[in-house]
C-alpha cells in the first residue's frame, strides 16, 4: 500500500525571488548579447531566461486543510500538507486534496431486520482524509467509496439487529441507539481505512417501519405498552391491598375471616384496576345473607 509521506518542498516566497531575479538577469543579458551580435550568448541567455519562466510552474499554493499529492513521471514522491506558498519541481503532477471535515448522509434504504421486517433505515457520517496518498491511490474515487461502503455497513447493521427487542437485554436499533451507533462507525471505519478516511462520527437518522407493516407494528407496539402499563398497574394494586389488609389487622378495626379477606380483595382489585369508574353498590345485608 502507498503511505503518504512528505515531499520534497522548497518555501516559496525566497524561491520566486530568486527565480525573478534569473529572469531577469536573463533577460538583461539577452538585451546586451542580441545588440553586441554575440550568438553564443544570445543563446546562452535565452535558455536561462527560458529555465528561469519554467522553474516559476513549479510554484504551487497550498490552502489550510489541504494537501497537494506530488507524483513525478508516474511515481508518488510526497505529499506537501502545510499551508502557504511551496517550491517543487515544475515537472512533476499535483492533485489537491481536501482534509476538511465532510457529512455524507446516506439515502433512505429499505431492509430486512434480524426478525425478517422491512424497515427503513438511513445515517449521517461524518469523515475527513487523514492519509491523501491512500485517498488518491488505492481507491478510485474516495467520495464514491465512501458512500457505497458506508450503505453497505448499514445494509449490514440492520440486518443483524432487530428494530425493536421483545427479550430483556437484547440489542435492538431502537433501543440501544447509542451502542448501534458506535458499532455503525466502528464497520465504517473498517472498510474506510484503505482509502486513507477517518470516521469521526457516524449515527442513524432515519429508523422506521416499511409503509406495508407499519400500522400492524403500531398496533403491536401499542398493545406492548398496554401490558406494560397493565402489569406496572397490578403490581401496585395487590400492594395497596397488602397495605389496607396489614393496617386493618394491626389498629383491630375489624375481624376478617377468609372469606371476607376475598371479598374485600376482590372489589379493591376492580377498584383499582378498572378502566372506568367503578360504581358504588350498597349492600343492605350480609355477605353470608
């Protein structure tokens, strides 16, 4: 593999001096050989002046968060990374590479899930290129690798996670989004790091049902929160009615047989955990009468 390495990069602003003082000097000279009829120096001068112009092509400026790639005659001889004005050989190639930071947000993609549903999923990554030979040698175009493998990654993820888990403790994308996104960045990055990319950060924003399922998992999830609530609804219930049942006997209010310990169970349940309001029924005799 390519390694980005420095290349070999003179500071600028004294080379261009020097380089117009050549010119010039060249041309000066040209001036005073063309009027003495001298040919030999005529020539001699022109090809400094003409040595002199080409050196000026081996100028390049380099912005800040950019790198210039330098390849000579088809060999990789450097990168030049720090910002400012640079001297290199005129012959050689320079190709500009960003090392900003960049957002790529994947289109909305429609898999199937651990369980076998169609849901729809998509993330936003973010990267920078951390190694510009990588990025412009191993690959063929870094922009697009990044895309196909970062859909790829998540084709991945949703397929072996399901949308929502119906286990205690297990993974779900809906509910650990934290750990399924730094898993999404961690596959990213494996597939990103022969392309010279850094993944900074990668999360899901987009998570939903396919339209074809998704009023019948609706209706699943609510009929889920339903029991929920139901179960978190008779736990407190049986425990008010502990409660009662311990007080009654400790102040002695009254003596209650088994009998009327499950009558008065049973209406503090349906007190307690009737949807509607109950409705109060006065009982002129007895429970045995």
């Amino acid at each position: 593999m390519i390694r980005e390495k420095g290349a070999n990069a003179v500071p600028g602003i004294p080379m261009l001096l020097i380089l117009l003082l050549v010119v010039f000097a060249g041309l000066w000279g040209f001036i005073n050989s063309a009027q003495a009829h001298d040919g030999w120096k005529v020539l001699g001068t022109l090809m400094v002046v003409v040595i002199g112009f080409t050196a000026l092509f081996g100028l390049t400026i380099v912005n800040p968060n950019e790198a210039h790639v330098v390849t000579l005659f088809g060999n990789y001889t450097g990168s030049v990374r720090n910002a400012g004005l640079w001297w290199v050989n005129p012959f050689t190639l320079r190709k500009r590479v960003s090392l900003r930071i960049r957002n790529f947000e994947s289109a909305k993609l429609k898999v199937n899930d651990h369980d076998g549903n169609p849901i729809e999923i998509a993330a936003v990554v973010v990267w920078r290129v951390v190694d510009s030979a990588e990025a412009m040698f191993e690959v063929d175009n870094y922009r697009e690798f990044v895309s196909v493998q970062t859909e790829a990654a998540l084709r991945n993820l949703a397929t072996t996670h399901a949308y929502d888990s119906h286990v205690d403790g297990a993974m779900s994308l809906r509910g650990n989004t934290a750990e399924i996104a730094d898993d999404l960045r961690k596959e990213i990055q494996a597939r990103l790091e022969k392309a010279g990319v850094e993944v900074i950060e990668s999360r899901i924003s987009h998570l939903a049902y396919a339209s074809e399922i998704a009023g019948a998992m609706l209706r699943r999830q609510q009929a889920s929160a339903i029991v929920a609530a139901r179960q978190k609804l008779v736990e407190g219930a049986v425990g008010m009615v502990e409660m009662a049942l311990d007080q009654l006997k400790a102040k002695q209010v009254v003596e209650l047989d088994d009998e009327r310990k499950a009558a008065m169970v049973s209406n503090m349940l349906v007190v307690l955990c009737s949807d509607q309001h109950t409705q109060p029924v006065i009982n002129t005799g007895t429970l045995y009468h």
